[in-house]
C-alpha cells in the first residue's frame, strides 16, 4: 500500500488514450477540503478524513476526467464512505465499487477512490475503468470490514443497504428518525443500519456499539423517552401502522425501525449475536 | 416512536405557510404592481422532452422556445418581446444572476436565450452582465436596475436545496456566515440594497436537476433527473416551492420510499413565514403546466 497518497500521482500514466494528466496534483487537508467540495467536505471530515489527492485528465477539446483518491485512515471509514451510496453489489474494482453515468467508485483498504468522467462516453468509460484498475492494483492490501456490521442478521438483509457511520446525522439521510442526536451518536459509537425485505415487508435495523453498558442504557433511555412514548418494553406502532422496537443489552442498542409487527421485531433481535 | 418523517416536514411547510397570506408580486423599478390571479403565485412549468441532445446538453433553438413560452404565460401576452417589455425597460441595467457550478449551471443556452430577447426590449449589451461569484465586483450589477435570477435547482448539503432564494448568496461578502441552521436565513439577503426590489424574474432550471447529493463533489450522475422543465415565476418562493416537490417526489420515485432531504429545505418556507419574500404554500400557487406532462410530480 502506497506510504503518502502522492505516490498515486506517479503510479498513474501520463497519457491514456490521448488524455493527458494535468500536473501539479491538489493535496488536501481537513482544513482546505471545503475549499474542492464545496458543501460537501463534512461527509467525508465526519468520517476522519486524512487527506485527498485530485487529479485531472484532459483531452484536446479541455473535456475533464476527475480522479479523487481519499485516505480515510482506515478501511471502515473508507468503507462507510463508499457504501454511503451504494446501490449495487459490484466487486469489479477494489473490495467493491459501483459505476454510474460516468462516475466510478470503490474502496480498498484505507482508500476510498472517485474517478468522474461526466457526461459520460463509452471512449471516457473504458479511461475510468483503466485508471481504477491501476490505482485498484496499486493498492496492495486490504482492509477490514467494520466489525459492527458483522453483527446485522444476514437473512433478509439487502446487502447493498448496508451503511456505516458514526454521526447521526448520516442515519437521517438512510432513515429520518429525528432532528436531534437522541443516541448520541459520536466518534466513538460505530453504528450499522441494513434495510430487510421479509414477505414483502421492508424494515431497518440499526445497531449502535457504545463505549460502556452506562452509555448504552442511557442513550436507549433516552430513545424511549422522546420517540417511543416511554415505553417500557421498548416497543411502539407508529402513526402509519408500523412498528418500532429498541433493544438495550450491554454495551449495544438495537432499533428495528418500520417494522410490519412486534413479533418481526422480536424475532430479529434474537438473531443478533453480540 | 411516532415517525414524522416526511409528514412532520409536510406539516412543517403547511404551517409556516399559513401566515402567508395571498402573495401581490411587484416588479421593482416598475410603476405598477402587477396583480396575481385570486391573489396566488403564478409560476410557468414548460417541458420539452427535445431541450437536451443525445449527449444530455442543452438545444439552443428548444430552449429559446421553451423560454418564450414561458414568459408568455407568465405575462399573459401575445408574445415574447411584447411580454420581456412588461418586466424590463430599454434604460435598465441589467444584471443575469447565474450558478456556474461546474456539474450543473445555468447553462449557456438560457444565459444567451435570456440576454437575446433583453437586447430585443431594447436593452443596450453594454448594460447587460452574467455572473455569479464575482457580483460584487461586477460594475453592471453594482450599477443594476435589474435582476434577473436564474439557476438550476439540485440538493446540497448545507441548504437541502440550492434555490433561486440561494442564488442571491454571492451578494453577501462573506457567505459561509449564511449557513447555519442549513442556511435558514438565505431570504434575508433579499432584503439588502443591493438586491431588494431588483429581481423582475426567476427561472428555474429543470432540465436535469439534482435530487440527491454524493460523491467528492457532491455530484453522482445517478442523482441526476432528465426533467426536461423549465420554470417561470415572479416570485422566488414559489418557483423554489414547486421544484422542491418536483424535487422529494422524484426522490420518493427513486428511492421507492420515504427519503427526506437533509437537511431540510427549511429556508423556502422560511423565506414565507419569516421573510414573506413571496409563498411557499400550493394552494396559493396557480401552476400553470405547458408541454409534456408524464412524470411532472406536480
């Protein structure tokens, strides 16, 4: 695995297909990345970014191929980045990507990799697919799954639903569940949600690991207090027919959201092995 | 747990628009006001499913059309240069507020298409400027008697939305100092001199708007809806209160479910309750659709 994200510059062709690499590459910090992704930054601060190296390649008529290359620091947070979006199970590239319209993701150990080629060619295509294939290749090792996640029941589960984060902002952009932070997530509880398709019904779980039982049980207290009407064993319909049920035990917690019925709910906490 | 979801925002945007009373729209720099139909918001949607080539970009000559059209149902006149005469008078300066972000801008077409049917009303070229970051320093908007607003609609991080009330950001020195509480304030802008009273028309880009945000330039082709719509309207709420739904139900199409846009739009509802720049409620807003109608939303 390359030591400094400027060995990706190098690694990369000057030329591809008559698409020339433009140089100087843009290194960026958490201090200047706002200044490239405008409004955008905090996704990806928010997931402990490190640094970022930008690239362009350019053909006669100033067209634009973008190559984003982030070190996130580690390959959980690589991962949730890239599965922020995803929509696909694909494993073409890296330890899983997706290409849509022009734009090619993927991951790979503490990487996360963007290469933009938009409105997309089949000719700009075949360049993003070459240029992914070699940073891919350039990354020698890979990284783990974030161990959470391993904790989602695999029957049912949409695998390509699957997210990572640890801001609870980013729960509300996969499932709204409310303005505040009510678990008080942070840097240090990961969380995994999973959309779940059984007989027709779709549901979420989300599982959250805390430093301590004592932070567990508070932010589980806290779930039932503001959006399950207190409930004391946890469980609640929802105005639209539907259930949502919280589970305290150790160090985690558990909600099944927009679940069909309780029992659904009772069901799948069972099968999650802590 | 009672899930508000997008029913809370729904409830949210109907309350904060009851205080908006039936919107009179005045054309700044015009003599008169003019008057809004039953005391609504008139706001022109036009499709054309032609306005984009095989390569997604803009036709000129469809463009053009669709503008025309628009702007005649907006005025209710026979023709383009007959209704571009109501809004804009041959001694105005004239500043074409644009968004040139790289992955969707207002596009050259409109841009041109705007500036053309100007200098048709008698507009002189020298008195006309496009821009967007550099407003301030632009000599043509420092001197402007005239704004016209237009940009693409697409979800963004801070804002839920950029809007046509977003659109006027540049006019502020510093517009990070806008952003919190995703930008809940940004109708406050249009309330300073330099803008207050100027914008006599707002048009929204639907071309290929933007209705979910990722990638390292919060842009993924994916999120990008072939629309094929432009928008009219003279007032800002309104226009950015139709795309907004245009917006959430292609989200709810894509995404086969109940996705909320985070942040929350709030600043279009805002710009009505707090601000009464114009109104964020539909049933103050007489929509009036021209061209293709499948998949409208709205």
């Amino acid at each position: 695995m390359p030591e400094n994200i400027n060995v990706f510059y190098q690694l990369l062709p000057d030329t591809i297909a008559g698409w020339k690499k433009a140089d100087p590459p843009d290194l960026y910090t958490p201090g200047n990345l706002s200044t490239y992704i405008d409004g955008g930054a905090e996704l990806y601060i928010s997931y402990n970014f490190k640094n970022a190296l930008s690239m362009k390649y350019t053909d006669s008529a100033d067209n634009e191929i973008a190559v984003d290359i982030f070190d996130m620091g580690s390959a959980p947070d690589a991962f949730g980045v890239f599965a922020h979006s995803r929509e696909t199970i694909d494993d073409r590239f890296g330890q899983g990507s997706e290409y849509a319209a022009g734009l090619l993701t993927f991951w790979k150990d503490r990487y996360y990799v963007s290469i933009l080629a938009y409105p997309e060619t089949a000719e700009k295509r075949d360049i993003v697919f070459r240029l992914g294939r070699t940073i891919a290749d350039g990354i020698k090792s890979e990284g783990a799954l974030p161990p959470i996640i391993a904790l989602l029941p695999a029957e049912n589960l949409l695998p390509e639903t699957v997210r990572y984060f640890h801001h609870y902002i980013w729960l509300n952009s996969f499932y709204f569940v409310s303005n505040e932070n009510v678990l008080n997530l942070g840097n240090d509880t990961p969380a995994a949600l999973g959309k779940y398709r059984q007989d027709g019904a779709v549901f979420f779980l989300l599982v959250v690991r805390y430093p301590d039982a004592a932070r567990a049980e508070a932010a589980g207290r806290q779930f039932r207090q503001k959006l399950l009407d207190g409930a004391e064993d946890g469980m609640r319909p929802t105005e639209e027919g539907r259930w949502t049920g919280l589970q305290s035990r150790g160090d985690m917690v558990s909600i099944v959201f927009n679940a069909p019925d309780a029992s659904t709910i009772r069901a799948i906490f069972a099968k999650i092995k802590a | 747990m009672k899930p508000r979801k997008s029913i809370s925002r729904r409830q949210f945007i109907k309350s904060a628009s009851v205080a908006a009373l039936g919107t009179t729209v005045f054309l700044s720099g015009q003599e008169t006001a003019v008057p809004v139909k039953s005391g609504r918001s008139r706001v022109v949607l036009v499709r054309n499913l032609d306005v984009l080539d095989e390569n997604g970009n803009p036709r000129y000559a469809v463009v053009e059309e669709m503008l025309d059209t628009g702007i005649k149902a907006l005025t209710g006149m026979p023709d383009p240069q007959s209704a571009w005469k109501t809004i804009i008078k041959p001694d105005d300066i004239v500043g074409i507020k644009n968004n040139r972000w790289p992955y969707l801008r207002t596009t050259a077409e409109v841009e041109n298409a705007i500036k053309k049917r100007m200098i048709e009303a008698g507009v002189k070229e020298a008195n006309i400027s496009v821009d967007d970051l550099g407003v301030l320093q632009n000599p043509v908007f420092q001197k402007a008697t005239a704004l016209i607003n237009a940009r693409p609609m697409r979800s963004h991080h801070w804002s839920g939305v950029g809007s046509l009330i977003k659109n006027y950001i540049m006019f502020i020195p510093e517009p990070f100092t806008i952003h919190p509480d995703s930008c809940a304030d940004l109708a406050s802008i249009w309330n300073l001199p330099v803008v207050k009273g100027k914008t006599r028309l707002n048009v929204l880009v639907m071309f290929t708007p933007q209705f979910h945000s990722f990638g390292p330039h919060s842009f993924n082709p994916k999120y990008v809806w072939k629309y094929h719509g432009l928008m009219l309207g003279f007032d800002p709420v309104a226009v950015d209160s139709t795309g907004l739904r245009i917006i959430e139900a292609i989200r709810r199409e894509y995404f086969a479910e109940e996705r909320p846009l985070n942040p929350p739009a709030k600043h279009i509802a805002i710009a009505d309750s707090k601000y009464h720049l114009g109104t964020a409620d539909p049933q103050k807003i007489e929509l009036i659709k021209i061209g293709y109608d499948k998949e409208s939303f709205v």
